[in-house]
C-alpha cells in the first residue's frame, strides 16, 4: 500500500483497473479490475467524498451515430483502506455519447460533456453522494461544436466548455471551435455569459484545459493546431485572446495528418506545464497498415513566475503511439502517461506491433521527465481510453 493514499485507475474498454503506485521505486503494481456499464470514457473524483464518477458509452469515436447504444454515468465508492471501488447508486443512462466528466469544486454537481450532437448537462449529487436528477437548462443555450470538456472554475462561480470544432474537409467547411463561458448558480442552472473564440474560432480547435494552482491563468491545449495558449481568467473577465501562444510540437513546419494535441496538465507546483502531442496516422507497406510518421511525446514547458509565460524546456517520446491520458502522482515526482492501441512499426527490414502501455516517468525538480519503464497492456483490441491517478483520501 502507498503511503500517499492514491491510486493510479485504468480504463480498458469497459474494465477499470486498480494500480498501487510507488512513486520512490516509479513502479506499478496491478489489482482487481471492475466491470462499468460500457467503454469507460472520463472518471473524475468526488472533491470531498470517498466516490468516483466514471461516463462510459460503447459508441467509439468516430462514429457517425452517436446516440444509438448504451451510455451511462455511475458512481463508485472508494475503500478508504486500499482504494478498492464498488458501484455506490444506480446508474444513471444518458441519451448520447458522453465524452467528459467533472464536478464543481463543492462536490454539488456532475457536469457531463457530449460532443456529437455537442452538448452539457448537469445533473445534481445527492448528500449520499449518489447521482441525483439532471437539471433542465434553457434551450437556447449555445454549446459549441464538439464538445470535449467541461470544468468549474476554481472560484466555483462558472463552468468553461471546451469546444473543438472541426477541420475543413474536401466536402465541407471548417467548423470553429471556441470556449463557451456561463455563469453556475446555486441550483445548478447555467446562464450564458460569452464566447472565447479568436478569429471568430477559425484556426482555433480547442481540446482540453487545465487552471494554474495559485494563479488566475488557464492552460489550453489546441487540438488542430498543436499549440499552448496561456489565457488570463478573473471571474468573468476571461481574455477574448490568449496573452501567450507556444508550438507544441518539435518540428511544427511538418504537416502530418492526425498530428493531434492533447491533454494538457500543470504541475502540482505551478512551475511547469505539459501537453501530450500525438499521432496515429497509418500507411500501407504491401497489405499491412504500419505508422506513417508523426510525432509522439511530451512537452514540457516552465511557467514564468511573474507573467505565466509558458516557455517550451523539453520533448520527451512516449515511448508508444497516441497518448490520450496522462497524470501526475501526489509528490509531483513521478508522471504515467497512457497510450490507446497498438501500432504497427517498420523496423530492421519487419514489422513489429507496439502494445498500448502506462508509461512510467521520473520528474526532476526542473521539471524535465525521464522515461524509466513501460508496463505493456494486453489491449485485446479494446482502447485504454482514460487513465487517473486518484487520492483515496481527502
């Protein structure tokens, strides 16, 4: 048992997996795996309670329906002692694919984010911390076009919706992406307040946001352009333009198709900031789809103390392909990064299959990582969609 009373979770498919984590010896040690209604999709922690929220749906994501199926939003409760989980209240089925989940910083509401058709529902959490009814919103309330996060800010007065748009096609124009900004009152209805989107939200594709700890900045990852935006947020004065904007990427003149930013998480200590870059874009080599090119890693980026610049220190591999989730543990000295599937590789005149896997990483006090092991999954063609790291205790 760790002594810091967290917990590393895996979803595969629609098991989640327990992992003891050891953050002195950067191990893992696998435990009992649950079963959850369908394809887990986002799990997120009760700020107070010993309970988890986890949306699944067993639509894949690209998907053209997304509302046939089974979608679902569950709690479980944490066993204080060894961070073991078991359903806590019935299951609560949703009407389309949910993509993301989070909670207010009170524990008072679930925030569901969906993105195809794009939308957000809130849903109250009883005293028991079961999942209570859903709360009508108004109709007219704009959403965005993809949906892909939803989160409280830490003032616990409004929610920002991360929508990612879409890019132009050979058949249709490019959909903008924006951040939509409401207002959260106290029986959970939403009012909106404005819409984030520089250059009208073309050229803008936002994927996912994390809040500074101590200070009134928001890091945000663009998905369709490989970038970090550094914004300033104080209540509703959420800046139209970001302050700060820096490639993600090693190499950004390279045009890879499906080179994807992804998430994007501050350090515990306010000092760095990483986002994931991913790639899993395929070619043919005679009947075989194999890895076309791309980049997979991390990047990492210290935070100005002052400013909040974001400034570009490291890329570190990942040692695997399309890396959708990453955590770091309590100490801020250890990071595990997940990756979806396996991929096909070309190398020494063969092909060879690369596992999915949780990549172990040791962080220094500069911030920079250091690739110590991967723990291979046997994916059985499923995807390992979401990984957490999760504090058994409050």
């Amino acid at each position: 048992m760790n002594n810091n009373k967290s917990m590393l979770y895996s979803g595969l498919g629609s098991s989640l997996t327990r992992y003891e984590l050891d953050s002195k010896s950067f191990s893992l040690k696998k435990c009992e795996v649950i079963e959850t209604a369908s394809n887990v999709q986002y799990v997120w922690r009760h700020p107070k309670l010993p309970y988890i929220y986890i949306v699944c749906s067993s639509r894949q994501p690209r998907d053209t329906n997304m509302t046939e199926g089974i979608h679902a939003l569950s709690a479980f409760h944490i066993n204080p002692s060894n961070g073991a989980l078991s359903p806590h209240g019935r299951t609560q089925l949703l009407t389309h694919r949910p993509l993301h989940v989070s909670l207010d910083p009170n524990g008072r509401f679930i925030f569901v984010a969906y993105n195809h058709p794009s939308a957000l529902t809130v849903h109250q959490v009883l005293d028991d911390g079961t999942i209570g009814h859903e709360i009508s919103q108004d109709q007219n309330l704009d959403f965005g076009i993809f949906a892909h996060q939803a989160l409280v800010t830490p003032d616990n007065n409004y929610v920002i919706l991360v929508t990612r748009g879409n890019d132009e096609t050979s058949s249709k124009v490019e959909d903008p992406g924006a951040l939509k900004l409401y207002r959260l009152c106290q029986n959970g209805k939403l009012s909106f307040v404005k819409s984030v989107a520089p250059n009208n939200g073309f050229g803008f594709g936002p994927r996912h946001l994390d809040f500074h700890p101590n200070k009134p900045k928001l890091y945000l990852s663009l998905e369709r352009q490989n970038k970090l935006n550094v914004f300033n947020i104080n209540n509703d004065q959420l800046t139209l333009i970001p302050d700060f904007t820096r490639n993600s990427l090693i190499n950004p003149s390279v045009k890879t198709p499906r080179q994807l930013g992804g998430t994007v998480h501050v350090h515990p200590n306010g000092k760095f900031v990483y986002m994931a870059n991913r790639s899993d874009f395929t070619i043919l080599h005679g009947s075989d789809k194999i890895f076309g090119g791309g980049e997979n890693n991390i990047a990492v980026f210290s935070i100005d103390d002052i400013s909040g610049k974001a400034d570009l220190i490291q890329h570190v591999n990942t040692e695997n392909f399309h890396t959708r989730t990453f955590a770091f543990d309590p100490t801020g000295e250890m990071m595990v990064a997940a990756s979806i599937l396996p991929m096909n590789v070309y190398y020494d005149e063969k092909i060879i299959s690369v596992p999915p896997a949780l990549s172990v990483f040791k962080v220094f006090p500069d911030g920079k990582l250091e690739f110590v092991r991967n723990y291979e999954i046997d994916g059985q063609g499923k995807s390992q969609f979401w990984m957490g790291i999760i504090k058994v205790t409050v």
